[in-house]
C-alpha cells in the first residue's frame, strides 16, 4: 500500500495529471481534454469541457455494472419506529420517476428546486431527480426557521419546493407545512409548485400551490440523465458567514463527482460493497457530500438514520445500528459521542453488540478534544480519525488517510494535509509562521476539484469573503497551526461564526434579532465552550438608558425571537445583562478579544481600548458557567 508521503508528492510535482488520472473514476458523457480553467483567476474552473451527469454516476452506472440488487440505502428511523432497504435498482427507478415529476412541474436545467425535508429517503431521491434533470438543488436544514428559507427562497429562486407535512423531533412533531407557507408569504420569490410528502404523523392540508408527492409520481414518467457541463451548477447549500445573510456555496457536477470518489476512496478508504453511516442531516455539508452522493457514486450503502445518538430509544441506539447493518465506517460529529459517553460512560451498551464490521470511526464538524478521542479509542478499539473541512471545501482538508498505509494519530489534531489542497498558517501581514505557531489557516489558489467555484450568483461576495484578505489564498476562518510532523491542529473560528453541537451557526444573525428588541441598546452574542455541545451562544445585552426589566422575561423574549426568526437550531438560551461591553476608542465592540477569552486563548489587551475595567468585568461571564454568576 502506497504511503501518504508517496501520493502526496505525486500531487505536488503534478496536480493537473494528478486531477486528470483521478477523473478516471467517473463517467463522463465526454471526457475532459482541459484539467484547470486559470484563465479568470481567482476564480478556477475544473474539467471545463467535460459533459457527465452526476446521477447516472451514482446509480445508472451502479445498475449497468450489476449492483441492481444490492443495498443503496439503508434507511432506519426509531423516531416513527420504520427501516426500509432500497436496492440500487428501486432507487434509480424512483428517482427516475420522480424527475419526471419535477418535469411534469416545470422544472429543467438550470432551474433551482429548494428542498426542505427531514431524514427520508426521499431526501436523496429529490436531491438526486435533481441531478439528474441537471437542475440544481438547495437543501435547506429543517431547523431552521421561515425567515431563514425565505431568505434562501429570494436567493435562490426555486420554481419548485420539495418538502413534506412534518419533521420528528423527540417528543414533537415539527409541521413544516405553516413553516414553507410562512417563507413562501415572507419571500418576494414565488415558486410555482410545493411537493408535500405526506408523513402519517401529521398530515397537510393542500392547497393550490402544494402537490402531493404521491400524485405527482403516480402520473409521471421516468425521465433520462440530461448531459451537464462540468462546471454547470449541481447544488447551493447555504452557510452561515459572519453577516447575517447566508452564503450560497455553490457545487459544480464535474469536480464534485471527481472530489467525492477520490474522497470516499483514499480519504475514508471505503468502496463498492462497503456500508457507510454518516450520522448527519441531509441539510448540512456532510449530508450531501457522505450520506447521499460519494457512497453512491462509489457503490457503497448508505445509511440515513432518522433519530438522536441518545435517548431514540438510549444511548445504544448508534451500536445498534451499525450491528444491524454491518457498518463498516461511522462519521459523526463530537457532540454525539459526547451525548453517549454521559449517558454510557462505562460503555455497557457497545458491549451488548457486536461491532466487529467496524473499521474506524470518523469525526468531524467541529473540534475532537482529547477526552472524547480518548474514550472513543478505548471503547471501540478501533481507529479514530478526525478530519477538518467545512462547507465551501466540500470535503477533507487535512485527515489521516485511511486509503493509505495509516499514519499514527495524535490526539488533538485532524493530522495532515489531504493532497489536493496546499495549507499554510499566515500571520497578519501574511506572512508564513514557522511550526508551533498559530496564525491564520490559508489554503493556496487554486483549490482542488470539488470546492466552491463561487457564491450562488455573485463572484464578488466570493472574492470579498474569501480571496481578499490574502491575495492569492482562500481565507478559511479557523486558526491553528502546524506542528514539528507537519500535523495541522485546528483551534478554532477567528470570525463570527461558532460551531454548536456540529452546527454551524452565525452569531452575526443572531445579534440582529437581540439587537431588534426595543429594550436593547447594544450586544454581542459570544460562542462559549459547552460540555456536551462544544459551544453554545451566549447574549450579552446593554440595555436602553432607564430600562427596567426582570432578566428572566428579557431572556425569554429574547430566547424565542431567536428561535421564531431563526430556529431552534440556534439554540441560544444564555441572556446576561451586563452595564457595558468593552470597546475600542472609536466605538466598536471588541467582539475578538470577547471571543479569544471564552476560547480560553491568550488575549492581548488591545491599546485602543476604551476602559479595560469593562473587559474586565466580563471575562468570567465569559468561562462556561459565566452566565449563573
Ligand atoms: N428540525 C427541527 N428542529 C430541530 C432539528 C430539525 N431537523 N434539529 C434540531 N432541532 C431542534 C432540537 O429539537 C432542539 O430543540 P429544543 O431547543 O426544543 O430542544 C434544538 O433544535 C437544538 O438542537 P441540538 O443543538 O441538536 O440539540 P439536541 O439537544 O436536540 O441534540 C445532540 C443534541 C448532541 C444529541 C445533537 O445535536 C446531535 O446528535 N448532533 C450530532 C451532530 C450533527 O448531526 N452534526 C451535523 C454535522 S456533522
Ligand atoms: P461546516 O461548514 O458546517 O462544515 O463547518 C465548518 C467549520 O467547522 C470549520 O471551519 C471549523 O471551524 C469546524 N470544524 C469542522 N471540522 C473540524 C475539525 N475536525 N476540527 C476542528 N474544527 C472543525
């Protein structure tokens, strides 16, 4: 087996073979000539004439070379007590079927289709009918609020909404019907079609705009793969930034497919036959990119678990499944391994099962500290492979690459870079900094295949978030550095954004909704550290001169604007009052030194503040239970 250094060094002395040679594991209607587009630099283009589908890729092809009959997805859902296998043939067929319908609705290349549904199946068939119109898809998480699909509505432009009557969360039942309706009333933008999926648990009352899913596919006829350019859009899926307006990352077809079989293959070092779970939400970057397509694309099995890693039905729930099905890898994020170890510290569920099929555990979507690492090699006995990367790379930066003879691990750190991608740690004159240094993590132009060509529509907003603070490098927004190994350690966000149970949220979004309260003169909403869900945000008000309030009403108002305009996966509940926040000379609040004091990070006190007594006396509401003193 090859060693990390070997095909690192491949890439490095040829990246445009390199791509080329990897572009072989997919198919492709006309196979590229040109590798790298530089011509419009910084903005890359990757596989310009190459013409592929991205479906045909993940299930045609499967079909063609005889996986008809095996599993594609397995999907299990303890939340309304159903599992369902669907085999690579049944899939194409509904997924055929259903593009049909979306045709029959109006919907052809290049038109968007906003898809709002929970952890179904017919997510993926949606997504993938998509794809394989070469419409593009926008998935948009089901905890989020109207205001928020709305803002994602006039951006986007669906013709078509794909959603269903409900969502299940324990204990409630979530009505998306009046969530949709409310975006669609909010939005300027007005689709021509809703498809509800009617969910037993709670049924939608139709009206004109809205088509049931099972009448649309009972009249509809299988559609074919309709030929995409490489560089023609396949999804947005819109991420938080440091303003209150989502980011539309876009995703190409071509080096996206090319991104997700390289990936699943020598990063995750899983193939055709193999089961995957990636125990995430379609909604978020890791649903799109390892539950639904590189698996199929490589012919693996996909599991969509519709429930919590505790409590749905206890925090055997995980074991169970990957028993069931013969897991071979398991992705999730920290904070579910966290929600286990409290409930099962000892972990007298994992010896109940039998979890020989496991091969190695992955986390990712936010920090891995040592503790959880730590009991999660001694429980599983298997490798624990943290890996970094974020929504707009769309895969791995910097993992231990189990398609490659392994590395040691070291706890504390996602290991090192994946080829493709060139990292470097800058200092604020953009400087490189030697090992052990922490600066600004900085990926080198171009990116590899399979990372955002743009923002949906507007190349400038690209340019300005991403490519301008350091001419010549895409700007990531986490800070760490690289140690005396080259192993990369990711210590955290240097923007407004903050990571809360693997959801990445903005607290720029949420300090416009505390701001908008009548009461308020000023705050800053400040990501702290949380045992079980790595950071929770926590308000900070000033309140208008001669306001006079009961803290547990204003933090109650507070807590469910953010939630009605939002949703519930800002999850914010901490409100303190303070009488001032710290500022600089000329006004503006020091919300970066708030933030390296809650990180537990060195703060150097600015010389521009404006009353050091101030920082002061917020730094201990600043430690995690800041918000009881
Ligand atoms: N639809 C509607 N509401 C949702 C939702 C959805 N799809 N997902 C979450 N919510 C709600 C939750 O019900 C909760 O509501 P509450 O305040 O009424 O309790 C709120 O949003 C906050 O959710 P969350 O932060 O996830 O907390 P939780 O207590 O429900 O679960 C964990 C905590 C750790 C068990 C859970 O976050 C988890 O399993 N995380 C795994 C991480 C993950 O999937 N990351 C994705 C990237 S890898
Ligand atoms: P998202 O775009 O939702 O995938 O979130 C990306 C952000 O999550 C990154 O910019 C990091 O801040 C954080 N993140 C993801 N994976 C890791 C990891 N393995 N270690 C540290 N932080 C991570």
């Amino acid at each position: 087996m090859a060693g990390y250094h070997e095909i690192r060094q491949l890439w490095q002395d040829d990246p445009i073979e390199f791509w080329r040679a990897a572009a072989k594991q997919i198919d492709w209607v006309s196979a590229p000539t040109a590798i790298l587009d530089s011509s419009r630099a910084p903005i890359y283009r990757w596989y310009p004439d190459g013409v592929l589908n991205t479906c045909a890729n993940a299930l045609d092809r499967q079909v063609a070379a005889g996986r008809g009959d095996q599993v594609a997805i397995y999907y299990d859902s303890p939340l309304t007590d159903s599992k369902q296998a669907i085999t690579y043939r049944e899939l194409l067929d509904q997924v055929a079927v259903f593009a049909g319908g979306l045709a029959s609705l109006g919907v052809q290349k290049g038109d968007r289709v906003l898809i709002y549904l929970p952890m179904v199946p017919q997510a993926a068939v949606a997504m993938l009918a998509c794809a394989r119109l070469g419409a593009v898809h926008s998935v948009v998480f089901g905890g989020f609020a109207a205001a928020e699909l709305a803002a994602r509505i006039d951006d986007a432009e669906p013709v078509v909404i794909v959603s269903a009557s409900c969502g299940i969360e324990p204990g409630r039942i979530v009505e998306y019907q009046p969530i949709v309706e409310e975006a669609i009333k909010l939005a300027t933008h007005k689709p021509t079609a809703v498809v509800v999926l009617q969910r037993p648990q709670s049924l939608a009352v139709l009206g004109e705009r809205e088509v049931d899913w099972h009448d649309l596919i009972a009249t509809a006829t299988k559609h074919d793969c309709v030929p995409v350019h490489a560089n023609d859009p396949l999804y947005i899926l819109y991420t938080s930034g440091t303003t209150g307006k989502p980011k539309g990352v876009v995703r190409d077809n071509g080096g996206h497919g090319v991104a997700m079989a390289w990936s699943f293959t020598n990063v995750y070092g899983m193939g055709p036959g193999d089961v995957w779970w990636a125990a995430s939400d379609v909604g978020w970057v890791v649903g799109h990119s390892y539950i639904v397509y590189a698996p199929l694309i490589c012919g693996a099995a996909t599991v969509m678990y519709e429930g919590k890693p505790v409590g749905t039905p206890d925090a055997g729930a995980f074991w169970r499944v990957i028993e069931e099905y013969r897991v071979n890898g398991l992705f999730v994020a920290p904070t579910a391994i966290r929600a286990i170890r409290r409930e099962d510290a000892a972990g007298s569920h994992i010896s109940q099962h039998d979890l020989r099929s496991l091969r190695t555990l992955f986390l990712a979507g936010e920090r891995l500290d040592p503790s959880t690492y730590q009991w999660a090699t001694d429980q599983l006995g298997i490798p624990v492979v943290d890996n970094w990367w974020q929504t707009e790379s769309g895969w791995p930066i910097a993992s231990n690459l189990r398609g490659f003879a392994p590395m040691p691990i070291k706890s504390g750190s996602p290991s090192v870079i994946v080829p493709g991608y060139d990292v470097q740690i800058l200092d604020g004159q953009g400087k490189v900094v030697p090992p052990g240094t922490e600066g600004a993590i900085v990926i080198k132009l171009p990116m590899p295949p399979g990372t955002l060509p743009t923002l949906w529509g507007d190349d400038q907003r690209f340019i300005d978030s991403y490519l301008t603070v350091f001419p010549g490098y895409y700007t990531t927004g986490d800070g760490g550095y690289f140690d005396e190994d080259d192993y990369l350690h990711v210590m955290g966000r240097t923007d407004d954004v903050i990571n809360v149970a693997g959801h990445r949220l903005s607290t720029g979004s949420m300090e416009a909704v505390v701001a908008a309260n009548p009461m308020v003169a000023e705050c800053a909403v400040i990501g702290v550290h949380d045992e079980l869900k790595g950071q929770i945000p926590r308000a900070f008000v000033v309140l208008k001169a001669g306001v006079e309030v009961d803290p547990i009403d204003l933090r109650a108002t507070i807590v469910a604007a953010v939630r009605d305009e939002i949703g519930p996966v800002a999850a914010l509940k901490e409100v303190v009052i303070v009488p001032a926040l710290p500022k600089t000379r000329s006004g503006k609040i020091l919300r970066a030194t708030m933030r390296s004091i809650a990180d537990g990070r060195e703060v150097v006190v600015p010389s521009t503040i404006e009353d050091v007594r101030v920082l002061e006396a917020i730094t201990p509401l600043l430690s995690r239970d800041g918000a009881d003193s």
